[in-house]
C-alpha cells in the first residue's frame, strides 16, 4: 500500500489528552439515542425491550473491544476505514470508509432534527421552519469543528457535564415523583415475542450505543494514543451502558412497554407532563453534543479516505491555522443539510444503524487478521461481534438494507472509475 506524501497531506496534531476524549466519546453517545429511541424500539420489541437492550449492548461491548485493539496497534484518523485497508485490502477497508461517511452523515442528520424537533416544539415552529433550524445547527457545529478539535473536546465536555448532570436530577425526581397516570394502550408493530421484533429493536438501541467509533476516528489527534485510547473507548462505553440500563428499567417501570412506545418525550411522562420543557432542553443539549463528535468523527474519516485517493483530494485540505480538515468539515455539513431536508428523523435512524453495523463487521474483520502480536484477547471476541452486526443488519426493515446497498453500490462504482482514471495513461 503506497504511503501517502505528509507533505502533501499535513498530519493533524495530538491536542487530545485522555479527558477530551473520553468528553467527546460521551457527548456522541449520550445524544438523541437517550431520549429518542426508546419509543421506536420499543413499538417492535415489546415486551422483550430489556432484552433488545442487553443484546445492543452486547454487540457494542464487543465491537469496542475489537475496536480498542485496532486501535491500539494502529492509531491514525479514520477507524475502521484505515483498519480495515491494513488488514483486508483497499476494498474492504473503502466499504467501510463509505457506509461510515453515509451512515453517520446519515446520523447527524437525524441527531439535528431530534433538538430542532425539540426546540421547533417549544417555540411553536412549523415543519419548514423546524428542518431550517436543523440546517442552522449542523452548520453552526460544523463550524466550530473547524475551530481545531480542542474546541470541539471543550464543547463536549461542557456538554456532557451538563446533561449527566441534567439525568441526574431526573433521575432525583423519578424517585420521589407519584407514579404517572396511566396511559391508554397503544397497539405494537410487532409481536412482542418474535425473535424479529427484539433483534429489530437491539439494532434500532444499538445506534444510541455508537458514539466510541468517533474516538477512533481521532487517533491521529489523540497524545499517546496506543495507551489513551482503549482506555477512553472502554471507560466512556462502561459508563454510557449503565446510564442507559438505569434509563431503561426506569421508563419500562413507570410507563409500561405500551405506553412507552406511545409517548413522544418518554422521560417526562415518566414524572408529569410539565417536565416537558425542561426535559426538551436537556434532550436538546445532549444532542447537539453529540453532533459535534459526529460532525468530526465525519470529516476525520473523510480526510483519511482522500489521503488515500477514495475520495477526492480536496478533502484532505488541513487548516494550517486550526490543524483541523476543513474542507472534509464543510463538506459533510452540507451533504448533512441537504439530507435534513429531505428525510424524517426515524427514516434517519434506521438507515444509520444499518450502515454502522456493517462498518463494525469489517472492524471485526480486521481484528480477526491482526497478528499474534498486536492481539490481547481472544479471536472469539471478533469472531462473536461480527456474527451480532450481521444478525443485527439483517433484522432491520427491508427498505433500509436496500438503501444502504444501494448506497455502497454508487461508492464502489464511483471508486472502481476513480481508479481506472488514475491508471489511465496521460
């Protein structure tokens, strides 16, 4: 594999310590999964939520750990796209790089309409004005990305703080509030007992569990990144699994499965309804700290596919100011905008944890080539993770595995006439 000219494609520099990323692996997690996803997955989970959950959960854990050894052994920008072409090949590690770039894209889209939703509602705004407002977000985050990714590890360890904080007090006020009026029942999608509903609601909880790819991502940012960031995915994983198993067990308790799939703002049903306007402003906060960990988490893996020509050279363009990828930032913000306004977040959400689920098999993939020596667990590890992604992908709605496929196949034909281009004779 040729090894892209630094001169040509500056290094971004480690301004990360341990703290700024873990406060970003936070922020990008702790988003609009924590207050958004519970409905959805539970309409086609059931009464089998919990255990949707624990499957969710199950394939994150393992999918960080192949994600921290890879990481360990090969610390640049770009994840499992840079992973994936040094252990598999160019295609592969392209495949990867492209559902990655599309589904995240994907997801920030979707991460921005859930705080403009909230905001829109609280404001009286109507559908246009609320997609608008979505557009403004991503393009106000995006910019501060490319500010240098100190700024964006500040931001999100704000951010963060105060959301933990925010749940926190939540989670005071559960305990002591009266048990919420009963909700009329609401019809299921699915049969609650159909192994179809709960892997079809593990992959929908599983895109609120995949903020740890962005500290990847940012392994050429990151000081001493072959002790900083396994620590980082593995602590901020621990500590968003807790959260959101209390979450869970907490809403299933004082909502019920039916009602909590009914209910647009589940964590001030569980209380009073007059908990909606604060609840909105937390969910909102959250949100917009995750899509700033998106947004960078994109542009990282944008600069790392231009360096080495699957996407154009423009895109590797690193601000000598800022060291941050600034063109990759612009770009994505909007591609971002123009799919905000277009799309519904649940479409969103859907064709996100398709695309996702797959970048994570080619992780484990990877994983499962690494030598002897840069390997400290079992291969049953990689070789379980990639199992869960594929049964998680194949659980979700038809039309979201086809837009994904339909995806991969525009980047694998635009790929295959790149690089007849560039072995065409002048």
């Amino acid at each position: 594999m040729p090894t892209p000219d630094p001169a040509a494609h500056p290094a971004l520099a480690r301004r990360i310590g341990l703290p700024g990323a873990i406060g970003i692996g936070l922020a990008s997690m702790i988003g609009a999964g924590a207050f958004f996803v519970w409905a959805p997955a539970a309409a086609v989970a059931g009464e089998w939520l919990l255990l949707a959950l624990v499957l969710a959960a199950i394939v994150a854990t393992l999918n960080a750990f192949s994600s921290a050894q890879l990481a360990m052994a090969h610390p640049t920008s770009g994840g499992a796209y840079a992973f994936g072409r040094r252990y598999l090949g160019p295609v592969p590690g392209f495949t990867a790089g492209w559902l990655f770039v599309t589904g995240k894209t994907a997801s920030a889209a979707a991460i921005a309409a859930v705080a403009a939703g909230y905001l829109g509602t609280a404001a009286g705004l109507d559908d246009t004005a609320t997609r608008l407002l979505a557009a403004a977000l991503i393009a106000t985050f995006a910019a501060l990305n490319m500010s240098g990714v100190r700024t964006t590890a500040r931001v999100a360890i704000a951010i963060v703080s105060l959301v933990l904080a925010g749940l926190l007090v939540w989670f005071v006020a559960v305990s002591v509030a009266p048990a919420p009026s009963s909700m009329a029942d609401a019809p299921l999608a699915l049969d609650p007992t159909t192994p179809l509903g709960v892997l079809q609601a593990a992959a929908l909880l599983f895109f609120a569990f995949a903020g740890y790819a962005r500290m990847a991502t940012l392994g050429e940012e990151v000081r001493d990144p072959r002790r900083t960031l396994p620590r980082a995915i593995l602590l901020a994983l621990g500590v968003v699994l807790a959260l959101y198993a209390a979450l869970a067990l907490v809403l299933v308790d004082r909502l019920g499965v039916a009602a909590l799939a009914a209910s647009d703002s589940p964590l001030a049903a569980a209380i009073d309804p007059r908990w909606a306007v604060p609840v909105a402003a937390l969910a909102t906060l959250a949100c917009l700290g995750s899509l700033a960990g998106i947004l960078a988490g994109l542009s990282r893996t944008s600069l790392a596919m231009a360096r080495e020509r699957d996407l154009p050279g423009v895109l590797a363009r690193v601000s000598p100011r800022t060291r941050a990828p600034i063109v990759a930032e612009a770009v994505i913000a909007l591609v971002a905008i123009g799919i905000v306004l277009l799309l519904q977040p649940a479409q969103l959400v859907a064709a996100s944890s398709s695309a996702v689920l797959l970048y994570y098999a080619v992780a484990h993939a990877s994983a499962l080539r690494q030598p002897a020596s840069e390997r400290w667990q079992p291969r049953a590890v990689a070789v379980a993770g990639l199992v869960g992604c594929v049964l998680l992908v194949a659980a979700l709605p038809p039309v979201s595995l086809l837009g994904t496929a339909a995806l991969l196949a525009v980047g694998l034909a635009l790929r295959a006439v790149a690089v007849r281009h560039r072995r065409a004779p002048a």
